[in-house]
C-alpha cells in the first residue's frame, strides 16, 4: 500500500553551496508539505548505519565520509505518491542523465556528490524519517 509520505535529505554538498531555499522552494512549488525538518550532522556511526545497505560496495567509505562532512537537512515530506513523485523531483543519481528541472540536474555536482537524497520505498521512507524523526517531531 502505497503512503503519502517521503524522506529527503540536502546532502553536505547542497548545505556549503547555499542551495538549501532554493531546493526547499522546488519542493514546495511541486505540491510538497513539509510535515518535518531539521539540520543535523551525522556522525561515522549514523552514516554507516543509515548507508549499511551498501556497507559491502567499494565506496562505502566515501559515502560515510562524504556524508559526515557537514550539515545536512533531513526531512519528511507529505503528498499523494510522495515516494514515487520525488523521486521523479530529484533525477537519476548521476546528474549527467537527469532530466531538465529536476533537483540533481540543477545542484549535483557529480554521482558521488548528488545533493539529495529521497527514499525508494515506501518502507524504506517510512525507516529512513524513523532514523531521524520522533512520531512527535512530524506534524
């Protein structure tokens, strides 16, 4: 069954380029409510547990050190198909082969440094804002 909330991060990149209100103005312009948002920084210990789907791949370390650098925005999002929709939002993961006005394609730099993050589940939305959020932390 499919819900009507999504999880979002503004990576590290997207947080030291300034492009925090531009991308929140995109979300909201498409028909997203925000029902919650913090800044944060994850330490080693929450990037691997958040990224251990991909603890095995070669660049995990990256991952968890790119991630770990700075800031990031999490965030839940609401809105009728709100996985499948943001992820259309924010493009494929290499910026190259976004589409045009999507997220990645206007503020990715590379695959690597990608700017966002949007779940690709409904259940892993659902995990994914658990590890940020409390219950009382969503509106």
């Amino acid at each position: 069954m499919a819900t009507n909330r999504t999880f979002t991060m503004l990576k590290p990149d997207s947080v030291e380029k300034g492009y925090i209100g531009a991308i929140l103005e995109k979300i909201n312009a498409t028909g997203f409510r925000i029902v919650a948002m913090k800044m944060t920084q994850m330490t080693v210990a929450d990037a691997k547990e958040f990224y251990a789907i991909h603890s095995e791949r070669p660049f995990f370390g990256e991952l968890v050190e790119y991630m770990t650098r700075g800031p990031i925005i999490a965030a839940v999002l609401e809105k009728e198909n709100a996985v499948e929709d943001f992820r259309a939002l924010i493009g494929a993961t290499n910026p190259a082969e976004a589409a045009e006005g999507t997220i990645r394609k206007m503020y990715a730099a590379s695959m690597g440094e990608n700017a966002v993050h949007g779940s690709d589940s409904d259940e892993n939305a659902a995990i994914e804002s658990a590890f940020h959020f409390s219950g009382r932390e969503m509106f």
